[in-house]
C-alpha cells in the first residue's frame, strides 16, 4: 500500500506505463481495476481507497508487494480520476 500524495510520485511509473502495452479495465468493485499487459497477457489488480483523509494505492505485481509505485498503478489511476470527476459531477451527487 503506497500514500498518493503527487502526480510527481507517480513521475516514473507513468513514464513506464506510456512506454507499456497497458490496457485498464474496471471490475465490479468501485476503486478497483484490472490491468493487463497485452505483451504478456500478464493481469494485475489495482484498488484505490480513502482512510483518514488520506489517499492510498495498491497493486498485486512485484513492485506493489513491496510498496513501491508501479506502472500498473499509474495506468489505473489515469482511469479512476476521470471515473471519480464523473462521479462527482453527476446529477445524483449535486442533488445531494
């Protein structure tokens, strides 16, 4: 589990995930993805969750075992910043 506090932290991580062959889905979960490496066929899951305030990441491969900010993270968040905008911005939420 890695504390997301800068686009800057995740610098090196999305500059491997643009080089890679990613492709991001979501899953049934909100705040979880699955992201495949279509060289390989390698998949890992990503989650994004909330705990006092504070934003944390995790992914399943190698580097994420060791808490480390990983491509696969990267490619996910690029996704779920723009699913989180949408959902914040629906008209269910603003009603609220």
């Amino acid at each position: 589990m890695i504390e997301l506090r800068s686009a800057e932290q995740l610098r090196k991580a999305t500059e491997r995930a643009r080089a890679g062959n990613l492709f991001v889905q979501t899953t049934s979960i909100y705040r979880q993805y699955r992201v495949t490496n279509r060289e390989t066929g390698a998949e890992y899951v990503v989650n994004f969750f909330v705990r006092d305030g504070k934003r944390y990441g995790h992914c399943n491969c190698k580097a994420g075992t060791y808490n480390l900010a990983c491509k696969h993270l990267s490619a996910a968040a690029g996704l779920h910043v723009m699913i989180a905008a949408a959902r914040a911005d629906s008209p269910e939420r603003r009603a609220a």
